[in-house]
C-alpha cells in the first residue's frame, strides 16, 4: 500500500510536472512569438532607418572625396606659393644688396665731385672777393672821363653774385639728395 500510493503519488507529480512543462512551454511559445514580432518590427525599422542613412552616407562619402581633393589642391598651390614668397624675399635680398653696391661704389665719386666743385665756388669767390677789394673806386665822373664802352660798375658785379648764388643753391640740392641717399 504505501508503495502503491507512493507510485500513485509519484505519478500525479509527473502528471502535475508534466503539465505544468506544457503550460511552461505553451507560454515560452506565446512569448517567443511576440519577440518575434517585436524583432520583425526592429528590423523594419532598421531597414528603414538603413535606406535613409544610405544615401547620406553616400553624399558624406561624396563630400569627403571632394574635401580631400580641395585640401590636395590647396596644398599644391600652398606649396607654389611658398616657392613664390621665398623668391620675392631672394629678390628684394638682392635688390636690397644691389641698392648697398650703388651707394657703396657712387657715394665717393659723388662726394668728390660735390668737393671740388665746392672748391671751385669757393675758389670763384675769393676771387670775385679778392678782385672786388683791390679795384680802385671809380665814380661816375672818372668813368665818363675814360670814354669806356662797357659800364664796369654793378652788372658784372651783380651777375657774378646771382651766378654764386645759383651755384650755391645747387650744391644745397645736391646735398639735401645725398642726405636722403644715406638715409635710405
């Protein structure tokens, strides 16, 4: 008896156990098919979502390919324009270096012909100033008495002054040149 109702009992916990394994199943089943729904949905979305990002992947692919061929571009004519800046500063060295040679080579020339040409002006002066100390005076009487043709008396005196005077005004130009030349 106690093993007949222990059999029976065991074998309505397998009835028991087996249903519940059925309902258990049933039940993952239900769920499972919902998941599969859900999944189903996802992957439309994604296929959806996939479709729209397509194109803007490819626009993006596009977009990049043309920034690579701008940036390339850019470097090229960066590097031409290196070359081009380096050769304008070879050329302003060497227009620099030209301009020092000039004013090395003419500023003694110059100088020299500014010298002597101021020994002149200056030689001419103490000559006219000389030769206007030692002249006698003459009044107009004594000029009338000597029957001269010329009138010695002012205009070559005058005329002598006014060619100074040009003289000197030249040489101011020509040192207010010079001046400029050294301060360039």
């Amino acid at each position: 008896m106690t093993l007949e109702i222990l059999n029976i009992v065991s074998v309505i916990i397998q009835i028991i156990l087996f249903i519940a394994l059925i309902i258990t199943v049933v039940s993952l089943t239900k769920y499972v098919k919902q998941l599969m729904v859900r999944v189903d949905g996802l992957q439309e979305d994604i296929n959806k979502f996939k479709t729209s990002v397509d194109p803007l992947i490819e626009d993006t692919r596009t977009m990049i390919q043309k920034i690579n061929k701008v940036s390339d571009k850019v470097d090229e004519n960066f590097v031409y324009v290196k070359k081009t800046v380096e050769k304008l500063g070879n050329a302003t060295d060497d227009i620099i270096n030209f301009k020092d040679r000039i004013l090395r080579k003419a500023e003694p020339p110059i100088f020299d012909t500014i010298s002597a040409f101021a020994g002149i002006v200056k030689g001419v002066k103490v000559f006219t100033d000389t030769w206007k100390n030692n002249r006698p005076v003459r009044t107009p009487h004594h000029i009338e008495e000597d029957n001269l043709l010329f009138d010695s008396n002012g205009d070559s005196d005058f005329e002598l002054e006014k060619e100074y005077d040009d003289i000197n005004k030249e040489l101011n130009e020509v040192r207010k040149k010079l001046e400029e030349m050294k301060r360039v």
